[in-house]
C-alpha cells in the first residue's frame, strides 16, 4: 500500500501542536502497564494523543508498535456551529477543511510516521473495515464524538474489536455529559467496571487490568491529596 506520508503536500501546511487531555497519565500506566503493540485510536484531530502515546511505545522499547488513527478529520459539530471557528480552525480550502495534512504534518515533525497509520473515515467505517481484517486490538482510545448517541455507537462497535486482554481508554468523561451517561450506561449493560476521573475512563474485559487501573487512580488521588493538604498549610503558615 502507498506510504500517505511520502505523497502529501506537506510543505504547504505548518505544524500545529494543538490538543486537549493528550498526556493525560493514564496514558503513560496504560502503555507501560501493557505495553500495547497494536493501538487503535477513535477520534484523533490534531495527533496529540496519537503522538504522545507513539513518543511513550518508543521509550518503552514496545515491539511492533502500530497505532492505527481513525478520523474523518472533517472537525467537530462544536466547531461547525461557530462562523468564526471554521476558516481559522479548520484550514478550509475549496469549502473543505485540512485537519488531515495539518495531522500528517504533526507527525511527519515529530517522527511518528513509522508507527502512526491514518485511516480517514467515520468512526464505524473504521470499525467495519478492521472486523473485516479480524483485528483484535491491546489498547482502543475512544475520543470522538461528544454526544451520547455517537459515543455509545463507538463503544458497542469497538468493544468487539478489544483483546480479551486489553484495555479501553474513553476521553471527556465527566466533562461531557453525553459522554458520562453513554459510559456509565455502557459499562452497566455490559457487566464492565468503570474505572473513571475526570476527563478519562477505562474498561477492560480482565478483571486483573481494572484492579491495576484501579490502583493507579487511587495513587494518583492520594498523591493529588496530599499535595493540596501541603498547599492549605503552607497557605495557613
């Protein structure tokens, strides 16, 4: 198959670093907790989290690492619905937006289009098209659509491509309300063990992996607490 990084025009589009939540830490104890080599993102924008889960792969020295990006790159309902959004945001040209070579450029800067593959599509095309492929995926990060009928869409169509063995990592939890409702409901219908703070949320078909994803939540809370208990007394002294 064409290399798509070697055919795109992208001298004529500059790099743009933009995201939201992409290093978050459940990022970094997912990937070396499991060491994933086959990941597949749903909902990928700018390719900061792609990109930051590539630079901790890397590190870890994970063999074979493929993260698979799907992404119509045609942005979001949030940023069509404001006028002055869309030409700056999107890149239009020809009344198409170019978040896609914006994405590729990201890449191509940061090194990652040895393990990054895009696949530009709606998110159940891709489901469709890796089902035919018979993927089972180690790691799926859920971040595309924000309300609740495409979120639970994405999870009842994605789940049947998670290993028994891996793990799920759902973005804007509890920041988007469609998005906390289609996880909790998800989570229920399925018998899963929603692990969850705010912005993240992880499921797992293993039992083993929620207890660890679990643990490490917990770390983090007691780490976050006792900070804040040393900022009140600092603040009271």
């Amino acid at each position: 198959a064409e290399n798509p990084y070697h055919t795109a025009p992208l001298d004529h589009y500059e790099v743009d670093m933009q995201g939201w939540g992409s290093t978050h830490f459940f990022f970094k104890e997912i990937l070396t907790y499991l060491k994933p080599s086959l990941i597949v993102e749903v909902g990928t924008w700018k390719g900061m989290s792609a990109m930051h889960m590539a630079d901790l792969g890397k590190e870890l020295g994970i063999p074979d690492l493929e993260i698979c990006c799907i992404d119509t790159w045609l942005g979001s309902p949030g940023v069509w619905t404001k006028k002055e959004q869309v030409a700056d945001i999107l890149k239009m040209q020809h009344g198409w937006p170019m978040l896609y070579f914006t994405f590729m450029k990201n890449v191509v800067e940061r090194g990652h289009h040895d393990v990054i593959t895009p696949m530009p599509m709606p998110s159940d095309m891709g489901y469709f098209v890796l089902k035919q492929r018979n993927v089972q995926a180690d790691m799926i990060y859920i971040d595309a659509g924000h309300e609740y009928e495409s979120c639970i869409r994405d999870l009842n169509l994605y789940i049947e491509l998670l290993s028994d063995d891996g793990i799920l990592l759902g973005d804007d939890y509890e920041t988007f309300p469609g998005v906390t409702q289609a996880a909790h409901e998800f989570a229920d219908k399925n018998g899963l063990e929603l692990v969850g703070t705010r912005s993240k949320f992880v499921l797992s078909k293993n039992p083993d992996h929620v207890a660890a994803m679990k643990g490490v939540l917990q770390t983090v809370e007691e780490r976050r607490e006792r900070v804040a208990e040393a900022r009140r007394r600092a603040g009271i002294e």
